[in-house]
C-alpha cells in the first residue's frame, strides 16, 4: 500500500491522544473514523474536536469552512466493524496496559481489510508483541505521537520485528502528509527514542534527591539554567504527569533489567496519587503552593555530571544496538522534547570521556547497574566522541570539496571541482552533508561560506555524466535525488548563517545549493538558472519548493518553467541575490559578511533561523516556537552583553551562552 491508496483512517480511542490524532488527520483532508467502546466517550472526543477546531479558527490558524470541514470528515462509531471495516489504515491510540491492546487487535483483526496497516500509538511497549496478536506483523507497526498531537512536531515510526519497510514507509509518508516529522526507530525496544532518553533522565534525577546528593531546586536549576533545557525535570514530570513517565520506566525495568529499578522517591510520588498538575501535587505544590519556583543560581556540577552520564549511556545502548543513529536520536529529542541540542550533541560536548568517568565513579561506589557503561559507550569513548570525526575537520580528507579557516570564526566550504564546473557529484553531496556536520560541531565556527573554485562557475548544476554511469536506473536517479534534497536540507537548516558567494554559473542543481544559503552574494558576471525543462526534466534537489519561498511563487514559476539564464542584477531584482559586487570583490565582500554575521548571537540566529524554518508552511508553529525561543533568549548572558554593549555605545562580543 502507497500513501496515494490511503482514503479513511480509523482511529481507536477518543481520549486526549486519540482525539488529537483523529484532528490532525481530518485537517489534512482524511475520513475519519474515531471510535471507542462506549458512546459518551466517542462523543465527548468528538466534542473536544470540534473545540479545538473552533480555537483554531478564532486564532485564525483556520478559515471556519476549513474547521468544518474538517469536523465533517470525523465520524464517531462504537462499532469495531462499522469502524474499521473500510478502513486503509487503523491508528489504536487506547490505553497504555499490554492486555488491553491485545484484547483490541484481536477483535480488529476480524473485521479489518485483508490489506489494512495497523499502527499502535503506544509510548513504550513492544511492538513486536502486539504485533503477534495479528495476522498481519509484516503490516504492522509503531506510529507515536506526542500530546498534544495537533501542535507536536515529531512521530516515532517503529519497527517490529517483521514489519515491512513498504509498511514503514507508508507511515512515514502519512505522517509527512498530515504535517509531522517521522523519526525511524529502526529496532523495537522499550521507550523508542524520546521516552528512552528522558525516563532514565527523570529516574537519575529522583535518586539524586531520594541519596541526599542534590535537591529539587538544584537539579531544576541545572537542568533549566545550567543544561539549557527547556524546562526543570521535575517541572517537565509535573506538566507531564508522574504517573505517566513511572508507568514507561516500570515497563523498562521488567524488561531491560535493572539498571532501570525506579526511584523510591519516584514510586512514592505514585503511591500517594501525587502525580503532578493534573492533581494539584507532585514534586511541586499547584494548590497551596507557589508551583515550580526554579532558583537561576543553585546549579550542581555533581547534577549536571550524573545527568549528561545518564543521557550519554542511553544514547550508547540505542546506537549500540541499532535501535536509532545519532542523528535521529537528536532530531527526536528536539522535536519531541524541546531540547535546544540533541542528547548525543550535548554528550559529545560534554566530553564523552568525562561522561563514561562519572559513569565508571558512580558504579565503583554504589554499584548499581544504572551505572554500569555500556559497551558501545567505551567504544566512542576511545574514538573520542559519538559523532564520526568529533567535528575535527583535518580529520576528514575530502576529495571533491575543501575546507578552509580564513580566520574570525567563519568555515569556508570550497566546491572543488574547477575542471567540471564544480558540478554535484553524489560524492560531493555526501562530502557537503560530512562538512556541515563537521563545521557545526566545531565551537570555533560561528558561519558558513560558500563559494566554488576557479572563478568560472558556483556550480554548473548535476554532473550528468555520473548520473548516465548510473545507467539512468529510475529507482537509483530517485535516491540521488532524495540524498541531494537530505544534504541541501541540512545545510538550510544548519544552525549558523550561511552565506553563498556566487561567481560564474550558477545553474541547475547549482542554484538550488545557493538558494539553501541565508543569504547570496553575486559577482557581476554571474549567471543563474534552472535548466532542466530544456532537458524533459524538473529541479531535483528541492528547486520546485524553495525557490518560492525567496523569490515568491510567480518568480519561482517563471525561472522553472521558461528555464531561461537570468543575470546578477535581474535576480537581485527577482530578491534572490541580497547584494552584487564587482567580479574582483566577490569573495572579499562575501567573507566579509560572513565575518559579520559570525560575530552575531549564535544562540540568538539559531532560534530566528529555526523559527522561521518552522513557521514557512505553518505560521502558528513558527510563532509558536518564536515565543519559546525568545523566553529562553531572556536567560542568555548574551543578551546582557547585547543590552550592556548598547547602553555603553560598544561593540558586543557575543560568546554564545
């Protein structure tokens, strides 16, 4: 089954989350079919539907025919075949208990189509357990989402045992379309990703209180102001429910041992019914208290130690063991956790060395296996750092791109192939993703410059030539085209300014690479197109969508469909070159603005950078995360520095904390 063959959707449950689900659906145009096992719940989930489809329509975030619409799509049903019977894919989102979804698929499987998907939106447990239930595990398997669903970014799309990549990819390709992220857990283990990692982290964090070694406030201080997340850890188990995270960590320790035996401190929370803001109690008090009142000033270095030694042992067992490379560990973690930087970053910043002797300190003296290393964490730890290379450039021998420093803190990427007009290679896409990668992990590095060797050409497009070594395979031309738009995506989405020095050519696959950059600078005698009309082709490395979002979508039509050269000063006109200098000053005037923009507020252009990346398709996501950066920028010393420089009519010198 393809996406294209998906129509109706069965959601099974109507609670918080199965409601959520059934929501974003609708809005992207799906039937719906929500049902639960009594009609006062179908209903009230229906009812909180069509709420939230009228917020949404207030807040102008919908037009009220498009909330309607919607609300029509969603049919609230009792009964399991009247439900699930036409359905393309059923999404179970009922309570988190092993039996219960057992019990649930096995009525399901009577009724649902022969070529159905099933896809459970459980937290933590097995997948490959309920999928047993079925007949179907090859077209079974895990599509998380995270509360609330209508605003959370990420899905976790899990693996059984026996599901089908076909299946996988379906998922995947549903979630892209209803608006989310997916994340691949390549392996089925308990806690997925984001789960995996902040439990423990949750659990470290109560022994510390329950041992005397730190209290609430220092390890909420730490977290929140010493770490840089985004909330305290017993604030974000407060907002969370306790009972919720205990219940994932209790299922962790039943099956993976335990090095996951829950705190006293954190069962005791549970017992006493304690469970957080739903309850008015937790770790802070909501009723007769203050709530979470976190000190800015009562950081631990004992807290932040044992916590990064946490996180740097969790991300080894899931990369040790297949379950999620680093990058996805990251990129889940940030989705769905707010984390400014991913867990494995954070690690490898810490110094993974440091990470593995906090670990190797705390199991000598209390020997529990919480603390125990893992193998693979041992490994990077001689390597020197999760990420290949640690983000040491020299380490790294390039052959079709280079690397250079030419001072103030800029990372001067050179597309080094002069003899073919610096034309893309699938190598040099490969080479440009490892220079992103490396330049970002570099804290010497604050921007990115791009330019192309030997005066002639940026880049003159796709090398065609390696394309027809291919053999013009369909399938394998696909690939490269999706590797193009993974490693063009990666240098939009980098996390410092980029900045690209256009002189000569600039077509084809070349300017979809320019249009990535934040901003371009043009020699004179430059040229810019998309050519691929001519040749029966389409821009393939992301020109069909990014190029409106510079120039505007009848710009953007006019330079694909005529496939016409365009000079400096016409695209400057088009807004798609910010300024053009002389054929002699172009890299002088490039790297001076790159030097500019490196000594502006990292913290501060990371979060513009990602707010308006956010907000390009969903305005109220983009606002959404401009409010939660621009609170986190407030407890930034570079925003003291800013304010400071100013009032004394100086030059600030931001250090990116």
């Amino acid at each position: 089954m393809e996406l294209e063959d998906i129509n109706t959707v069965a959601v099974l449950g109507a609670g918080n989350m199965g409601h959520g689900i059934a929501e974003v659906l609708a809005m992207a145009g799906y039937d719906v079919n929500m049902r639960d096992i009594k009609d006062e719940f179908v209903q009230n989930g229906y009812e909180q539907i069509e709420w939230s489809l009228n917020k949404l329509a207030e807040n102008d975030q919908l037009t009220e025919d498009e909330a309607e619409a919607a609300l029509e799509r969603v049919t609230p049903l009792v009964d399991m075949a009247e439900a699930c019977g036409d359905a393309d894919v059923v999404i179970e989102a009922v309570p988190e208990q092993m039996d219960i979804k057992k019990d649930v698929y096995a009525e399901l499987e009577e009724v649902a189509a022969d070529d159905a998907i099933f896809a459970t939106n459980t937290s933590s447990l097995a997948i490959t357990d309920l999928a047993e239930v079925t007949e179907r595990p090859e077209r079974f398997c895990g599509m998380h989402f995270f509360n609330p669903p209508v605003r959370m970014d990420l899905v976790e799309v899990i693996s059984g045992a026996d599901s089908a990549e076909e299946t996988l990819e379906t998922i995947e390709a549903l979630a892209e379309d209803i608006g989310k992220t997916p994340v691949r857990v390549h392996k089925d283990s308990p806690g997925f990703i984001v789960n995996r990692v902040l439990v423990p982290l949750m659990n470290e964090a109560c022994w510390l209180v329950h041992n005397d070694e730190a209290t609430i406030a220092e390890v909420d201080s730490t977290t929140k102001y010493g770490m840089g997340l985004p909330m305290g850890s017993f604030e974000l188990a407060d907002l969370t429910g306790i009972d919720v995270g205990y219940h994932v960590l209790d299922y962790m320790n039943e099956v993976l041992g335990e090095a996951y035996e829950p705190s006293p401190l954190f069962e005791q929370k549970v017992e006493d019914e304690e469970l957080g803001k739903k309850t008015g109690k937790g770790f802070y008090d909501y009723e007769d208290g203050e709530g979470a009142q976190i000190p800015t000033d009562e950081q631990s270095d004992l807290v932040e130690k044992r916590l990064i030694a946490t996180l740097a042992n969790e991300s080894a067992k899931l990369i040790g063991n297949d379950v999620a490379p680093p990058e996805s560990i990251d990129e889940a973690t940030k989705l769905g956790a707010g984390f400014p930087d991913g867990p494995v970053k954070m690690v490898d910043e810490f110094g993974i060395e440091n990470a593995l002797e906090a670990l190797e300190e705390a199991y000598e003296e209390t020997g529990h296996p919480r603390y125990e290393p893992a193998d693979y964490l041992e490994e990077r730890a001689e390597a020197g750092g999760f990420y290949e290379q640690g983000g040491d450039a020299e380490a790294t021998e390039f052959e079709t791109i280079r690397i250079e420093y030419p001072g103030d803190m800029v990372g001067h990427v050179v597309l080094d192939r002069p003899h073919r007009m610096n034309t893309i290679s699938d190598d040099l896409l490969e080479e440009l993703s490892e220079a992103v990668d490396l330049l970002e992990d570099d804290d010497e590095v604050r921007s990115i410059l791009l330019t192309g060797e030997g005066g002639k050409a940026f880049s003159a497009g796709a090398d065609v030539q390696s394309m027809a070594g291919s053999g013009a395979d369909p399938l394998e031309i696909t690939e490269l085209s999706k590797a193009g738009q993974e490693a063009f995506g990666k240098l939009e989405s980098c996390e410092m300014p980029v900045v690209a020095g256009i002189d000569g050519f600039c077509l084809g696959g070349g300017m979809e690479l320019a249009t990535c950059a934040d901003l371009r600078i043009a020699s004179e005698r430059s040229e810019f197109g998309q050519p691929e009309l001519n040749l029966g082709l389409i821009p393939g490395w992301g020109g069909t969508q990014r190029l409106k979002h510079v120039v505007g979508e009848g710009r953007a039509k006019e330079i694909i469909l005529t496939a016409e050269r365009f000079d400096a000063e016409t695209m400057e006109d088009y807004g798609f070159v910010n300024e053009v200098a002389d054929n002699d000053d172009l890299e002088e005037r490039a790297l001076e603005l790159a030097t500019d923009l490196a000594g502006g507020p990292p913290i501060a252009q990371k979060f513009a950078k990602r707010a308006m990346l956010a907000g390009r398709d969903d305005t109220d996501a983009g606002l959404e995360y401009e409010a939660s950066a621009f609170g986190q920028l407030m407890a930034t010393d570079d925003l003291m520095e800013g304010i400071t420089a100013f009032m004394e009519d100086e030059e600030p010198e931001f250090e990116g904390q």
